[in-house]
C-alpha cells in the first residue's frame, strides 16, 4: 500500500514523459532516447573551443594554486570567512564587480563579469567537513591538526573549475566582441544545504539563463532529469524543562533531555514504517551540562530526506508530531523548531547536459601519473575496498534516474535552484573512487595533483560549455523549452523553508574559533612554494611500507 502510494505520487511529480524517458544507471534498461536536436559545432565555434582548452591548460598553475589555498583553509559552513575573502580577491583582480554577504550571508557573494544577455551563473560549493583534518598526499590517517576540520569531500577545488574557465573566457569574449554575462557564486555551507534556497528567495537568479554547477566526483560526467539522491530539510527540535537537583529531588525536575531521547526512540520505532526511500538522521546538539542538574534544556538537530518533494514534507510533519509526543510524555514544552537548511531533490536540464556531454567526450580523463594510481591504490586499501586506482574510462550520459527504483542517498541544495533555472551539475574528476565520503580520508587526494588535473579537465568542459550557450542561442532556448514544457509542466516549485527561516549563520563558528589558530600555520603560501605539499615538505605519494 504504502509503495503504492508512494509510486503514485511519484508518477504525478514526475510526469509521463520522465518516467517514459527513464534510463541510464537506476532507470535500468530502458534504451535512450535520441538526442534533442540542437546545432552542431560551427568551424568558428570549433576554434574558440580549441583555444579555450588551450589556455586553460596555460592556467594550471594558477588553477592548482586556488585549490592549495581553499584547502588550507579547511573551513566548515558559513564560517569560510578566509575562503569568500581569497575568492573575492582573485575575482576582484580579474575584473568582476563582486556584491558581498548576499542574501543576509556574511560569506556568500555574487560576481558579475561582462554585459547583457546571455546571463551564465557558476556555482560551486566551498565549505569543509568536521573532524576531517589530513595531510595530503598521505595514504593513510595523518592530520594536519587533529579534530580539526578539513576538506574531506573536496569542495576545495570547484571554484578553481569555474574561475579558470571564466577567465578564459572573459578574454575570448572581450577580443570576439561577444556579448553575456558570466556570475560566479559559491555554495556557501553545503554540508548544513544552509543557502541555496535562500539565494533564490533573495532573487539572486532572477536574470539568469542557466546556472552551471560543478561538484568534485571520480569521473568526468554530467546527467539530466530526476536526479539520484533525495531532498531534505534539515530541522532542529529544542525543548525546555524545568532544573532540580538530580538526586535530592528528581521528582521536581522536568529533563528536557528526556523528550529529546523519546523523540529518538519514537522516530526510531517510525523508521520502519516509512517508504524506503526515505533517509533521516540526528545528532544530539544539547543534552543537558552535567549528571546533578535535570536537563531544563536540551536539543536535537535532525535530517530528512525523500526522493520527492511531497515526500519530504510528509516525514516532516511526523517528525513534528513525534516531537509533541515526547514533550507531552515528558512535561517539557516543545519550543518553536527551527529549520536549518532544506534541499529541494535535484533535476538536470536536458539541453545543457547534452551540449556539456559532447564537450566530455572532446576533453576526455586525465593521464593519470604511476605517482597517482600508486597513491590511490593505497588509499583504497588502506579502506579496504577494491583497488582499482583512479577512473581511466569516460562512462555515458546520465539520464533522469527511475523514481520507482530510486533507493534515495545524498542530497545538495542544488536542487532549489535546478528548479527555478535550467541547470546541470558537471562532475570532475578530482578524488578516488570507493571512499566512505565525508571522511579524512577523502581529503587525501584534494591537494595533490589527482585534484590539480581533474581540476584543469572539468575547466576545459566548463570553457567549452561556455563558449556553446554564447554562441548558440538554440542551446539556451532548447534548456528553456525543457525547463517549462517538461520539467516543471506538472511540479511547481515551493521552498521547504519557511517565511520566519533565517539562514542559520551562527552554525559552526564555536568550531572553527576553537582551530582557526591552530590551522592558521598550515596555509598555503603561494608566494614561497609551488605547491602544498611541497610547503608541507610531504613527498607524493607518501604510502605505508
Ligand atoms: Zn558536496
């Protein structure tokens, strides 16, 4: 029954057209479709196309420099105070006009280079994970400073990807005389999915034509339609009790920690019972200061995640209603909740992917060195997964993912934007394949050359892509035409955040200001060294013996 309705929904959200056009990775099977038909490469855009890869390749000092210094900084979300600094400047430098702390977020800003139509965003996110500290270069645990955070997803090298390529760019547009306007924004706390939802209730993309995304990945890729992965809205429950004396007269307190690990239990016994596609996940902000005080405050801060919008909403409204249970079963009050961050499912636009996918397979994977494959074959068996090295074969379009067989997964407030302007993530080829994600050991590779070329091959794609939506008007109304005649014909977009949410800014500044110091010692100094690890003095690739 409840995959019934679950499928039902799904249909409606979906529409005939994606679930007829399912295929590639989970769709499964299905064979697919031809290619829309936009205009093929023109003699001088083929040449553009070759010069852009050109001088992105002269860039790459400057472009592996970006992704050393994002990753010395290592900062967690809204708290990438010295990052958004280093980045204004580079933009600055280069031209841009930059508009800071946009949508009420001290570290989030919109670049703008050039004039008129057509308007381009590139996007990539920038904050690190906690505890992730490591050296790079390292096949196995070594922090840089322990406890601290670090870059391990590698959101340190996207915006290297999308500055390169839009100075490039920039020059090419300028003796070309070819009118657009290229913005570069970051995704501020992605981890918390704390922003992009709020830049579009601050209209940041009113004007644009297509946002290009980037995010680090193990391959050169991009897809189109439903992707994997859930949305999510990110909530935190406080409640309040009442203190006493946890031994002299227990009877008299109200521990608000109690509700907090009702709540868990009740969601706990719930899991079972919701659609399987569903993810959810908490951690216990406040649970009280020590044993001799019954808790009068306490806190929790969960994740939920569905395939669907209306999926989303509908774990919500349980959770909320488990949480009055626990206050009711406790005496406590459950105070107004505060919703920390949301991602809408994320959607791929089919023109741009397709245009992105051509330019690929003209750039291809990177040569990998025997230094890289020795370096991520030992990481991979540090972890203990099969030790395959890094990617050397391009895999194929992705296609809108089959919502009946979608098993959810990650989430990235991509979404709130895929659905308000057509939009594509570009994968590259930055990190090694089999890591748990959201760990050390993903930030091994993040500042040694596997990052540095992967890097240069997704800013050759980006450049391409580029140099495609400016000289095909086509390709623009194509990605427009799907935008609203397919994607968003039957799903209207509505944010998960609600009028009162404020971007929640305060969110990891205890962190960060318990490290920052210790972390200060470690940044990248450009102008004495070439490269971190040769600041660090760590010899690549440094294996077990
Ligand atoms: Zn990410």
């Amino acid at each position: 029954m409840r995959v019934l309705r679950l499928t039902l929904a799904l249909s409606l959200l979906a529409g005939p057209a994606l679930i007829a056009q399912g295929r590639g990775g989970r769709g499964g099977g299905a064979e697919p479709p031809p290619p829309l038909n936009l205009p093929p490469d023109t003699p001088r855009i083929t040449q553009l196309k070759d010069e852009a890869i050109r001088e992105v390749d002269k860039l790459k000092d400057f472009s592996q420099q970006m992704v050393d210094q994002i990753f010395s900084y290592g900062e967690l979300g809204f708290q990438e105070v010295e990052t958004s600094r280093y980045l204004i400047n580079v933009l600055k430098k280069h031209g841009f006009r930059v508009e800071e702390g946009v949508a009420g977020i001290p570290t989030a800003f919109m670049a703008t280079w050039g004039n008129g139509k057509p308007v381009i965003a590139l996007g990539s996110d920038i904050d690190g994970i906690p505890q992730s500290s490591q050296k790079p270069g390292v096949a196995y645990r070594d922090p840089l400073v322990d406890g601290a955070p670090g870059h391990g997803e590698g959101h340190n090298s996207g915006q290297a990807v999308n500055i390169t390529a839009a100075i490039v760019l920039k020059s090419i547009m300028e003796r070309e005389k070819i009118p657009g306007t290229i913005r570069i924004w970051p995704g501020v706390a992605e981890e918390l999915v704390g922003t992009k939802a709020y830049f579009i209730r601050a209209g940041l993309f009113k004007d644009v034509d297509v946002a290009l995304f980037t995010h680090v990945g193990r391959n050169l890729s991009v897809s189109w339609g439903d992707g994997s992965g859930t949305g999510l809205v990110s909530v935190q429950y406080n409640f309040k009790g009442e203190s006493a004396h946890a031994a002299g007269g227990p009877w008299r307190g109200k521990s608000a920690l109690d509700a907090v690990e009702l709540m868990n239990i009740g969601w706990n016994f719930r899991r079972e019972h919701l659609p399987l596609s569903h993810r959810s996940h908490y951690v216990i902000k406040d649970g009280g200061d020590q044993p001799n005080v019954v808790p009068p405050t306490a806190s929790v801060w969960y994740y939920f995640r569905q395939v669907t919008y209306p999926g989303v909403k509908e774990i919500w409204a349980i959770a909320d209603k488990i949480a009055q249970g626990a206050a009711l079963m406790t005496d406590t009050t459950l105070l107004p909740t505060r919703v920390l961050g949301s991602a809408w499912p994320r959607h791929f636009n089919r023109a741009v992917a397709e245009v992105t996918w051509a330019n690929i397979q003209r750039v291809g994977l990177p040569e990998w060195s025997e230094a890289d494959q020795t370096f991520a074959r030992a990481v991979q068996k540090e972890l203990g997964v099969n030790e395959t090295g890094l990617t050397t074969r391009l895999g194929q379009l992705g296609g809108p993912v089959n919502p009946e067989t979608n098993t959810g997964g990650g989430s990235d407030d991509i979404g709130d934007i895929s659905w308000n302007v057509p939009t594509i993530t570009l994968s590259y080829p930055s990190n090694i394949p089999g890591l748990p994600g959201h760990n050390w050991a993903d930030a091994m590779a993040m500042a040694t050359p596997i990052a540095h070329k992967g890097v240069t091959a997704g800013a050759k794609v980006q450049a391409m892509t580029l140099v495609d939506l400016l000289l095909k008007p086509e390709v623009i109304q194509a990605s427009w035409d799907y935008f609203r005649n397919i994607q968003t014909r039957t799903v209207k977009y509505e944010p998960l955040i609600r009028t009162q949410d404020q971007p929640a800014i305060e969110l990891n500044r205890e962190i960060m200001a318990k490290y920052r110091e210790q972390m200060r010692k470690y940044y990248f100094d450009p102008t004495k060294y070439k490269s971190l690890l040769e600041q660090l003095g760590i010899q690549y690739p440094t294996v077990r013996k």
